[in-house]
C-alpha cells in the first residue's frame, strides 16, 4: 500500500504546529495563549484552525478530557522535509546547489555557520550524517 502523502501546511498553520512541536500536546486555549503573546489572535480563529488541521491530517485530538488535547502529527522534520522538497521542485528545478547559493546570497553568514555547513558536506559526502 503507498504510503499517503501529508498535506502541506500554510503558514497560520505552521505557526500552530510550531507551538505543538515546542510545547507538545496542548488544548487549543494553550496554542491561543502562545500564539496571542506574539500577535493578537482570536481564540475562536485558532480554534478553528485546528479543527481544519484535524480534518486535514495535521494534528491528531485527543477527546479522552474535557479540554481536548491536539498533538501534530508528524515530526518537525518531517515536515520541514516535505516543504523543502516542494520549494525545491518548484522555485529551484530541482536543483540542491541553486537552492543552497540563493540561501547563502539572501542573508549574510557568519564564518561558525559557514563552518558547519563544510563540515555538513564533508560528512555527506563521507556517507554519514
């Protein structure tokens, strides 16, 4: 059976999962709460939202407690995984290197990123991790 592909979030729901991920499992009022430190939001929007999400296959609920508790589905890795994948097909043609110069161009870098970014492409191209 093929293995079924995650829908890509947007970026109010990023934000969301960004919460989930940081705190873990949460109820919607703990992800308002967060959320509404950076920037006003409505409980109801986000409230929505996650229930958008749960429909979407984002975030799984958890109905065990009065208050609900929501939990993103797939790691942060994962995800980014997947948005790095499509930014790649579709702004740089596929191409990891295009994508990397651009990074590099766009903002400045500092010699220790720069640093651990050699030492990311020897061990690549060592095999490892």
């Amino acid at each position: 059976m093929p293995k079924q592909k995650a829908p890509r979030p947007t970026d109010a729901e990023l934000e969301i999962l960004s919460v989930l991920w940081q705190r873990g499992a949460s109820t919607v009022r703990e992800v308002h709460d967060e959320l509404n430190e950076r920037k006003p939001t409505l409980y109801t929007t986000v409230l929505k939202f996650m229930q958008i999400m749960t429909e979407k296959g984002l975030v799984e609920r958890d109905e065990r407690e009065r208050a609900h508790r929501y939990h993103a589905r797939l790691p942060r890795e994962q995800t980014q995984q997947q948005l790095l994948t499509h930014l790649l097909d579709r702004a740089f043609e596929g191409s990891a290197s295009k994508l990397v110069m651009q990074a590099l161009s766009s903002k400045r870098t500092s010699a220790e990123e720069l640093s651990r970014i050699r030492k990311m492409l020897d061990d690549f191209e060592r095999g490892g991790d």
